[in-house]
C-alpha cells in the first residue's frame, strides 16, 4: 500500500512552534493550520518589564 504523501505542515505559519505533533510528515487536518510561508509569521513585541519600586513611606 502507498504511503499517504499528502501533507500540510510545510505551508502552515506555525510549523516551527507547533506542540500537536512531532510526526509531521504526513498532516493532512489541523485545528490549528495556517496557510503561509513560516518565514512572515509575527513575531511577538518583546516589552521590558518595570521593577517594582519600594514604597516611599514617612517616618
């Protein structure tokens, strides 16, 4: 029996973050595909994050 070459994988935007599956070499359905190049995807803004400053108290 031939092997089912059909896959999807390559064209989704999240092939290089995707936790459902390790084997993806022969995805034909996801709830999570994306048709794109991965190359485009967004890439998330990156924010710095204030320290908390003590609390200025009067004697």
């Amino acid at each position: 029996m031939k092997p089912n070459t059909f896959n999807i994988c390559p064209t989704c935007i999240f092939r290089n973050t995707c936790v459902l599956t390790t084997q993806k070499n022969q995805v034909w359905s996801c709830s999570e595909y994306q048709e794109g190049k991965a190359e485009k995807q967004v890439k998330p803004i990156k924010t710095k994050l204030k320290k908390a400053q003590p609390e200025m108290a009067m004697a």
